[in-house]
C-alpha cells in the first residue's frame, strides 16, 4: 500500500490550455504523474471491488488460507 506521501496528488503542478475566454479546457501533466494518477485510480477501483466480493462472500465462497497454501504449493511443482 502506497504511503499518503507518495501519491502523485500531492505536489501536483498541472499546467491548463485555455480557450480565448480564459477558461480552462484541459490539463497537461507531465508522462509520470500521469502513470500514477493512473495506477492509483486503477488500484482504487480495484480495491473498491474486493471489498464488495468480500462483503457479498458466502461462507461458501471463502477458502481456508492453510488450504490456498497447499495449492499454491502443488502449482509451483
């Protein structure tokens, strides 16, 4: 998990095109912060539909850990 520090919100410097009126039309970032802003926005949603897997889960749904690891295991060989 990312540290609040680490995100590419904080410290951003945007730059806008603006129309003949002045208003705003649309933002450039620069390639990196517009990865991560990506990346975050992707692990956000991502998160977002774990969590509602999990809390629609079944008992039925779940599987032990020490079963996943006896898997994992048998896979790997």
């Amino acid at each position: 998990m990312k540290n609040i520090n680490q995100s590419p919100v904080v410290g951003l410097k945007p730059q806008f095109i603006v129309d003949n009126k002045g208003k705003k039309t649309a933002v450039i970032l620069d390639i990196k912060t517009y990865e991560e802003l990506v990346e975050e926005i992707e692990d956000l949603y991502l998160g977002m539909l774990a969590s509602q897997a999990l809390s629609q889960a079944t008992e039925e749904d779940l599987i032990p850990h020490e079963m996943v690891k006896k898997r994992t295991k048998k896979a790997k060989k």
